[in-house]
C-alpha cells in the first residue's frame, strides 16, 4: 500500500458514511452521520474537499440529481462507494486490527 493508497481518520469516516447512507449520501446527510456518530463538527468545506479528493482516487463517483424546489433549483450530489473505495476501507480496517492485535491499554496507563 503506497502512501497515496493509504486513507487518513476523516477520509475512513467519509467513506464509511457514504457506506451507511447508500443511496442517501449528498453532502448534507454526509455530515450530519459523522457527526451523530462521532461527536465531531464537520465543516461543510472540509468535507467536500475530503470527497473530491476522494473521487480523484476513485474511491466514490458522484452524480447530480434534479433541482429541486426546496433547495432554491440547486440539484443534490449524491456520493456511491466504487470497489477501489471498498478495497481501500478493508485494507485500513485490516492494518488497524493488526496493529490493534494484543495491545493492552491498562497496562500502559498504570506505568505513567
């Protein structure tokens, strides 16, 4: 895995949200199931910088829907998780629980 290939903390949040909303992923609910889910504020703008970089990797594809009224005519742009976005997730889900493996936390915080 290159360096390129590796995903950060917000890009894994990003896509594992993409992934619970399925076919509901535009910015807004985007944000809004990071935040329930974690307790941190997402910044709107940190948040699609994270999803355009994401779609040059080719982790998601985007698509713009119809404008609607209730948005002022603006269309949504709803997010889909690509294989190459599947493989990256399983391979920073495989490292983490390798380097996970026997770490005991207690034993550390009792030695300062």
């Amino acid at each position: 895995m290159g360096r390129n290939d590796a995903l950060g903390e917000f890009e894994q949040l990003v896509l594992l949200a993409v992934v619970r909303l399925s076919a509901d992923a535009y910015g807004s609910t985007i944000r809004r199931e990071i935040e329930q889910r974690t307790g941190r504020s997402i910044a709107i703008g940190a948040l699609y910088t994270a999803l355009d970089r994401l779609e040059r990797k080719g982790y998601v594809s985007s698509r713009l829907s119809d404008p609607t009224p209730q948005r002022g005519g603006r269309a949504k742009r709803y997010f889909h998780l690509r294989p190459a976005g599947t493989a990256a997730l399983e391979r920073s889900r495989d490292a983490l629980t390798r380097m996970w493996a026997g770490v005991e936390l207690d034993a550390h915080r009792s030695r300062g």
